[in-house]
C-alpha cells in the first residue's frame, strides 16, 4: 500500500521538523574523527524533504541528495528554492538499490531508518555497494537504524510540531517483529490542524527488522565497506557491538568505504 503521508510532504516535512543541530554535530565529530581528509561533499540517499539539504550548506558543506518519491523530491526542490541554497545542493530522483550518482563523495548519511524499506539481503547489498561506488576511499557511511527487541516491544513515541499555523500531532508505534521474515511491521497516526479543521489518518510502514548478525553480513558482502563504530542515541559510542538490540533505541552505524583496490582477491 502507497503510504499516505509520503504524498502529503508538507504536513511530512513538519511531523519531523525537529531541530538537526545536535544530529549535524554528531556528522561533524564522525568526520573529523573517521575520516582522514577534510568532508566537503556529502551524499543523502533517501533525502525526503530536504531537512538536511537546507541545513547542511551553512556548514560549508556542498550536499547531493536523491530520493524515489517525485512528490516529495518536487517538495525539496521547491523548500531549497525558498531557502536560497540551490547553489550547495543538488537534488535527483534515484531508487536506493541502483542509484548510480556520479561524483566522488567524501561521506554519506541516511537518516531514520530510511535504509529500512530495502527489505531483502540482496537490495541491501545492492544499496551498499551502489553507495559505496560513490564514496572516496576512507569516506564513511553513517547509517542511521534501530535493531530487534529482545524483550517487549516498547509503547511508542509520541510527539507534536507546529508551523506556519500548521499543527501535526505524532503517534509512531511498533506493531509486530516477525524474525523469520526479517520485518518491522509499524504504524504512524497523525492528526493534522490547520485553518480550523482536524484530519487523521493512519500510515503503516513494513520496514527491515535488523539483526547485528545480519548487519555484518551484508556490510561484508558489500565488499566496499568495514564497520568502524556504533553509536547510540545519545551519540556515545557502544563498546559491545555484539549485541545489539532495539532496547538501545536508534543507533548510528559508522561504515567505512575499503581501500578496494588493495582487497586480497578471495
């Protein structure tokens, strides 16, 4: 099913409009700390919106951000027009599991669980080594991601965002992890206010059900990347990468682009 909020990018845009500032200087530590030259381009798979594409240009940094969905593709394009910051930025339509971008980047980033709609091993590889292709040597990856829950499954978040007299109230809750098909079924319900009126609506979401087992196998049948660091939530680095488990919350996944040119040949 065609998910309802994805062809409503305004009241998207605002559901998630939280403040980035602290995200962005988690992105600039990793940089200076992983990366061993200085990160000036940046590529964002699944861009949606362009929440980062507005923001990222005041850092100095020239982004290229693609996304499969023309609606909201045609929604950032026409935020980064208003916002005056065409120039750092560059926009495509791309599927995530053949994206073919020209350009040599120095980092990447998916953010909220994006890489979740690649179901099967074989798009997420695919994905990876497309992403890695784009990458320079030594580059990363940061691949933002929640993992299975050992215990229950938690009751969910809820929140609210407002602007230019638009109120978007959240409800985003699990509602089922089935291991042996590796998916996460989840449902987001949202309540719209604006001019007067009221709207809800339901949107449900199949995204993959990560395993830390799973996570390593697909990074090394990539062939382009090594896992250089897991960070929680709180973006602290995790020392037990062995298990890892949705209780820990979203995480942050630091690949890091191979010298693949100097592999052993298998």
């Amino acid at each position: 099913m065609a998910s309802r909020l994805y062809a409503l990018p305004e009241f998207y845009d605002i559901a998630f409009s939280w403040d980035l500032s602290e995200e962005i200087g988690f992105f600039k530590r990793s940089f200076k700390e992983h990366v061993p030259f200085p990160v000036r381009r940046i590529l964002e798979p699944a861009c949606g919106t362009g929440r980062f594409l507005r923001t990222l240009p005041a850092d100095g940094f020239r982004i290229t951000g693609y996304d499969i969905n023309p609606t909201i593709l045609r929604y950032a394009e026409d935020s980064l027009a208003a916002a005056r910051c065409e120039g750092s930025v560059r926009t495509l339509l791309a599927n995530m599991v053949s994206a073919d971008i020209p350009g040599e980047f120095d980092a990447a980033f998916i953010s909220i669980n994006s890489i979740g709609h690649l179901h099967s091993d074989e798009d997420i590889v695919s994905h990876l080594k497309a992403t890695g292709l784009s990458l320079r040597e030594g580059g990363i990856y940061i691949v933002h991601l929640n993992f299975a829950h050992e215990g229950g499954l938690p009751a969910g978040d809820c929140w609210t965002m407002e602007r230019d007299g638009v109120s978007v109230k959240t409800w985003w809750r699990i509602l089922s992890e089935d291991m042996e098909s590796r998916l996460s079924h989840q449902v987001g319900s949202f309540e719209v206010r604006r001019d007067g009126k009221v709207e809800r609506f339901d949107d449900r979401h199949t995204l993959r059900l990560w395993l830390s087992s799973d996570l390593q196998d697909l990074v090394h049948r990539s062939g382009q990347f090594e896992i250089a660091a897991i960070y929680g939530e709180e973006f602290e680095e995790l020392n037990d990468t062995e298990h890892l488990s949705g209780e820990l919350g979203n995480v942050y996944v630091i690949l890091q682009k191979l010298d693949v040119a100097n592999l052993p040949i298998p």
